[in-house]
C-alpha cells in the first residue's frame, strides 16, 4: 500500500512539473516583457494555446512582425480550433488578401452564425 502511494505520488509529479515549469517560465519573460523569450517557451510540448494566444498579443501590440507572424502561424497549425488565431490573421494590418480569405473561411467553418465575421 505504501508503495503504491510513493509510486503514484512520484508519477503524479513528474507529469506535474513540466507545465509548471513551462508557466514559471512564462511568467518571468512577460514581466521581463521579453517576447522573443516568450515565444521560445510557448514553443516547448507542455505550453497550451492560452499562452500562444498571451504571446501573440503582445507580438502584435509591439508590432513585431517577424514574431508574430511565426507565433500566428504555430497557433492555427497546432490549435486550429482556436479562434483568436485566426482573428489575428485576418486583422494584423500586414495580413495579405489571400491570407485574410483563409482566415474568413476558418473562422466561418469555427462559428457559421457569428455575424461579427466579416462576410468576404
């Protein structure tokens, strides 16, 4: 019986620690407000489409290009059931008509009766 605690309790704290390192991690770039160093760690298997979205925002609002076109890009292809993802796509003002299309037509498949999409 003991060891079967030990045991579950050593298991429960292995899959326990990689999110939270990943987090504590998280948490020290955004209040370095490092947005490279967040989209390092949003990056890693433990982090969560929460965290992407957090890191793309802040990409977008510092109008760094090159970060948040990546971090966009890594939100739709492992969480294409996000929508925030795909809002960005279409609103970031450097987004291509092509691009826009795509994310119309997500956010439609997402949400058909949302009439806060843009219709084309």
């Amino acid at each position: 019986m003991l060891l079967s605690s030990i045991l579950g309790a050593t298991v429960g704290l292995l899959l326990a620690f990689p999110p939270l390192k990943t987090d504590a991690e998280f948490r020290a770039a955004m209040e370095r407000g490092d947005v490279e160093k967040m989209s390092r760690v949003v990056q890693q298997m433990s982090s969560s489409a929460y965290l992407v979205g957090l890191t793309l925002q802040k990409a977008v609002t510092d109008g760094n290009q090159p970060v948040s076109d990546g971090l966009n890009n890594y939100l739709n292809d492992n969480y294409p059931r996000d929508m925030y993802g795909w809002r960005v796509r279409y609103a970031k003002p450097w987004a291509t008509p092509t691009e826009k299309a795509l994310a119309i037509q997500k956010m439609r498949a997402l949400d058909p009766y949302n009439p806060e999409i843009p219709q084309s």
